[in-house]
C-alpha cells in the first residue's frame, strides 16, 4: 500500500507517515512489512508497507492509501 505525498516537504512527511504505519501494525499486533519510504524527486515522496492479501481489505479501510500494487511488481 502506498501513501504519496508532494510539496518541499515530501520526503519529512512520507518519513513520518511511516512511523505511524508502524505504530499501527504494532498496536493492532498485525504482522506486516517491509515499512519503506520512497524518494522520487525533489516534491515527490512515498511511504509504503507490505501486507498479506488477507490483510489487505482491513488495513484499506482502516489507512486509506491512495494506491497499491502487488509486491515485486514494478511500477
């Protein structure tokens, strides 16, 4: 699941955002990862985590990423 976030301050908030994913999986005890952060130019950043397909539907819900794809696969 990946969160986009643009602007000059992309890359502190994407990193950020991934604190919170983190803290999510562990106060909801899910195990999930890799947690990550993407840089994808001076106004572009990500933040991504990896989840199992039966988690999937839970954690859309729940976090609202503006996109997903499936692990490995290239975007």
């Amino acid at each position: 699941m990946i969160w986009d976030f643009r602007g000059p301050g992309a890359e502190r908030t994407a990193a950020h955002h991934r604190k919170h994913l983190e803290e999510y999986a562990q106060a909801k005890a899910l195990d999930l990862g890799p947690f990550g952060v993407e840089i994808h130019g001076e106004f572009h950043a990500l933040a991504f985590l990896v989840a199992g397909e039966s988690q999937v539907r839970e954690i859309r819900e729940a976090l609202k990423p503006h996109r997903g794809q499936v692990y490995g696969e290239q975007s």
